[in-house]
C-alpha cells in the first residue's frame, strides 16, 4: 500500500479532536445533542484550520448508525465513507470545477429525493465563493426552504464574494489561524505516535512555518522526518524550507546598520549564489528585523523572537546599534519589497533597492531632530531684525538715493520715532526718504534725489514725488508684499517708475 502522509492519516474523527476550533467545536456539538442542526453552514478561514474535517464530522455526527450523535463512532460504513469521501449520501462537490447554472440544477432535481440509507442528505461545497452569480441566483429557493432531509455545508477561503443573499440564509462560522505554540504540541503528539525523535525548537519552527495552517505545518513535519533520517531537527527543519542561517541574515543586515550598501549587496549576491531564494531572503530578513525591534524594546525574550534567528546575545549587541524609528523604517522597506518582489519578473532588483535604501538609513537625520533644530533657527532669525534695528543710521533731512522701509516696530515695542520724511506704513514705521508735509498739507514737496537739473540742483517735481508716494503706500498695504518681507527679514528698497 503506497504511503500515507500524516495529514490524511492523523484527520480528526471528533469534534474534540480538531486542533484549535474549540468554539465551533462547542456550538455544533449542542447543536446535533438538541436537534437544533440549521439547514444550511458556511465555513470560512483560511486553508488547513479543518473547514473540510468540520463538515465531515458533522455529517458523521447526524447520519451515524448510533446516532445522531455527538460523538460518531467511526467504524460504521457510514462513518468510515463520509471519513474517506465517498458516501452516497453526502456528496462533497468542489465548487472551483462545477460552478455553472447547469451543474446547480442537477442539484436542485436530486434534492428532493430521500438519501438512500443515511437519515440526511448532505451537500458540502467546498470553494463555493468560485460558483457563478448564475449558479449562484439558482440556488437560492433551495438553500432557504430545502427538503426536510437536505442539509447544506458550504466552506470558503473568501467570504467577502460571496453575495448576501447566499450568507443571509447560512449559520456562518468564522475558523481561526492556530497558534504556533498548539501547532506545535499537536505536532508532539503525532511524533510520538509515529515513534520518530523530534527537538522543540524545531517543531516550534514547523509550526510557525505553516502560519496557522495545521495541514501545512503536518505537510512539512513529513519533508523534515524524511530530510533528517527519522529525526526532527532545526537544520533539517531550515534545509526542508530552504532557510539560511541566522547568523548570515545579521551579517546583511549589520552591513546595512553600518551604511555599507556595497558590503550589503555583495553578501546579499553570495546567498543567491549558495542557492537562497530571493523571497525566502526578503521574509528572512523582515523576521529578523522584527527580532531587533522585539530585544529593543521588550529585551531578549526568547520565547519572542525566531528560532531560525542566531545567538540572542549577538541579536542583542546589533540592537544596541540601531534606533527603533531606523528599525521600523527598515521593516517597511522590506515589507514594501517583500510585496513587489513577489510579482516582479526579477526580484533581485527589488530586494537590492531595499538593502540601498536601508544603508541610507545612517545618513539620515530623525524628525525630532530636525524639528528642534527648525525651532532654534527660528528663534534666532526672530532675534535678528532686533540687533540689525539697533545699528540702522538715521535719516537726515534732504534727498536721499532710495525709498526705505523698516520691516518692524522698534526694538522696544514701543511707538516708532516720527522720521522725517512720510508716511506711515501699516505696522506704524515711517518711510525714510520722504520729506515731510507740513501742517495743513498746503507745503510743497521735498525734491525727488533721482532727478537732478543741469547746474547740480534737483528741480522740485510736486506731481513725481506724491506719485512714488502712492505707489509706496500701495506696496505696503499688499498682503504679499507684506507677507514677502516678513518671511525674508527684508524692506522696500526702492519704487522703480
């Protein structure tokens, strides 16, 4: 007989036996003992949390010879053919290979008819999100008023296509990923069974390594019992995934703490060449990053970080080296990589990219310094207009070459001298250069210092001089001009005609 690998061989047969549904597991089992079992089920998760296993049990629990019962006995006919897939009454229908309209009808014109031995007639669909909204639409009278006998399971790694017309008239149960650590003692106890010699940390390393998934965990437990001669270890454990070590993952990733992108690509180049897989890398790295930031800021807890990681004591020292705001900008460079690598004809380059932008992480500054350095700058141009006030010349009476105007009060905050000379601007400084009207506003204008007459005497032009006038006024009352000024400590120097 060909073998048989361990996650058909170690499927539950109990509700009790499934590995980490302890709530679903409770529910239905008061279901079945009440005779309170609903019409029709829907199943969701992920693959290989026991969607399937579930059902089957289920259907084993209400057409049992002994029952319907809690707790099917397993050895019946009818036990043993729904365990193995084949009953004539419970027909497991693959949702992804018979999703048309046609292939509903046939089911809606077998409903009626009674099961051939069982008590119900069972329809488990499993992928039913992959139905067609036809199939879909023609399956909606059936699934809310079904046959006495007919009772609908119905498994989805996809909730969200399915149409709520097709939720609405299911119990839904939601199944979760399993944690590591039951993974792991579930994968103990199949060892035992099997007689084979297995080390904790590398069980713990399969488990995490089917990420909630326990048919994925017990699939690679069979690759690492065949790698290791019989024996469970981590290095078996890291040949069968294809993992390299800790200690060379830390070695890349110091390099790039230390800004050295040309050392980084060069023993990123090395792995690939030893036969690592660029993915494999990049989830690597993304897991060791995670490490730094878990001794950073919970300290060397063990139980926390990877065991495909390397020496706690080197993790640590690393750790010492690096910023927590470097670190969690490293594990977005890696997990923005990790996500376009998978879909890129090369992922060389973008894992590459990633190491670059992670050396250049030692030349950047981090925000908190720079906004303190930003405030300081601030506070001391703030300070500058004061001292440059201080040591302005005053302004004498008589022409002078250009139109000037201070950017603020006095130095003292209180009112600006009166200058001879003018008008005054919005925040109350007077404009230099300007002669002064005098009482009445009947005297006559001071004469413009651009415009000189043969014979050395500027000639008085009352009309010229009102004119730069206005236009000066009009360039302080605009908010732009006003706001430019501001910004750059300056002052109108000058009214161009």
């Amino acid at each position: 007989m060909a073998y048989m690998v361990l996650a058909r061989r170690y499927r539950p047969s109990q509700f009790d036996e499934v590995v980490g549904q302890d709530p679903i597991a409770r529910t239905l089992k008061s279901a079945v003992a009440s005779g309170r079992a609903a019409h029709a089920y829907l199943f969701c998760g992920t693959r290989g949390i026991g969607k399937t296993t579930m059902a089957r049990i289920l259907a084993s629990a209400l057409n049992c010879e002994k029952g319907p019962t809690t707790e099917p006995c397993g050895t019946c006919d009818i036990c043993a053919r729904i365990h193995r897939g084949d009953d004539v009454d419970v027909l497991e229908i693959d949702g992804a290979s018979n999703n048309s309209v046609e292939d509903v009808r046939r089911l809606r014109e077998n409903a009626p008819y009674r099961p051939a031995r069982a008590r119900y007639k069972i329809y488990y669909i499993d992928e039913v999100h992959m139905l067609s909204t036809s199939a879909f639409n023609a399956l909606l009278k059936t699934l809310e008023e079904p046959p006495e006998h007919v009772i609908f399971l119905f498994s989805t790694t996809e909730p969200e296509r399915l149409p709520a017309t097709i939720l609405s008239r299911c119990q839904r149960f939601d199944f979760r990923a399993v944690p590591a650590e039951r993974i792991a003692e579930h994968l103990a106890e199949i060892c035992k069974k099997e007689k084979v010699k297995a080390d904790r940390d590398a069980l713990l390393a399969v488990a995490r390594e089917g990420r909630g998934s326990v048919r994925d965990a017990m699939t690679l437990l069979d690759q690492a019992i065949a790698v290791g001669g019989g024996r469970v270890t981590v290095e078996a454990v890291r040949d069968t995934v294809g993992a390299v070590s800790g200690e060379k993952i830390l070695a890349l990733l110091s390099a790039c703490a230390d800004g050295e992108a040309g050392a980084a690509l060069r023993r990123f180049a090395a792995l690939l060449a030893d036969g690592a897989d660029v993915l494999s890398l990049l989830d690597q790295a993304i897991r060791q990053v995670r490490d730094l930031l878990v001794v950073k800021t919970c300290g060397n807890d063990g139980e926390l970080l990877d065991v495909f990681g390397p020496d706690p004591k080197a993790l640590a020292a690393e750790a010492e080296k690096i910023s927590v705001p470097s670190l969690v900008a490293a594990l977005g460079y890696l997990t923005e990589a990790r996500s376009r690598a998978r879909w890129a004809i090369d992922a060389r380059p973008v894992a590459e990219l990633a190491l670059v932008r992670m050396a250049a992480l030692l030349e950047m500054e981090l925000l908190p310094e720079v906004l303190a350095r930003l405030d300081s700058l601030e506070r001391t141009l703030a300070g500058a207009p004061a001292e440059k006030k201080k040591q302005a010349p005053k302004v004498t009476e008589g022409p002078v070459p250009s139109l000037s105007v201070p950017l603020r009060g006095t130095p003292n905050g209180g009112e600006p001298p009166r200058f001879r000379g003018g008008p005054r601007g919005p925040s109350g400084s007077a404009v230099e250069g300007v002669a002064e009207e005098p009482a009445g506003g009947t005297g006559k204008e001071a004469p413009a210092a651009a415009d000189n007459v043969p014979g050395g005497r500027p000639e008085p032009e009352p009309n010229r001089s009102r004119a730069k006038r206005r236009k000066l006024e009009e360039a302080m009352n605009d908010p732009l001009v006003q706001k430019a000024i501001n910004l750059f400590d300056g002052r109108i120097v000058n009214i161009e005609e």
